[in-house]
C-alpha cells in the first residue's frame, strides 16, 4: 500500500497531537552556538526515540525503516492496517 504525501502529513499531524510536545525555550537549553542553526534552532533532535521496534515492518519502505523515529513509524504502519 502506498501512502501520498497528503496521508504522510496528516499521520504526522496526528502523531505531534499525541505527543504533545513543548514548545522549547533555547535559553533553558544552554546550548553553544555551533549547536543551533543559521536560524538559531538547535541542530539536534529532541525528545525522538529510533529504536528497532518497527524496523522490519513490511508497511514501511525503505529508509522509513531506519531514518524515522517509533512514533512516526507507529503512525505510518497503524495507517497501513486501515
């Protein structure tokens, strides 16, 4: 089954709904400046769990596989079983 770039984005909507993040405040992070972007964000992901939980889940191609965190992994492979 094949997801569209539509479908991509609502599992990714649904996904930050249910994590609920919050928002970062950069001055509790103490970061360097070779740590944030040209922007000032840091460069490093927050609060992203890759683990090989869903790794070899037949709904996931390619670097999906590999390159995405469990969350959105869960998101894409519960998508699938619809």
């Amino acid at each position: 089954m094949k997801i569209t770039a539509g479908e991509l984005r609502k599992i990714i909507r649904e996904v930050l709904e249910e994590t609920k993040y919050d928002p970062i405040d950069l001055d509790d992070l103490h970061l360097d400046e070779d740590e944030l972007d040209e922007y000032g964000r840091p460069t490093d992901s927050v609060d992203e769990e890759h683990t090989p939980k869903y790794d070899d889940h037949p709904a996931l191609k390619g670097k999906q596989k590999t390159k995405l965190p469990d969350a959105l992994q869960k998101g894409i492979i519960s998508k699938a079983k619809k």
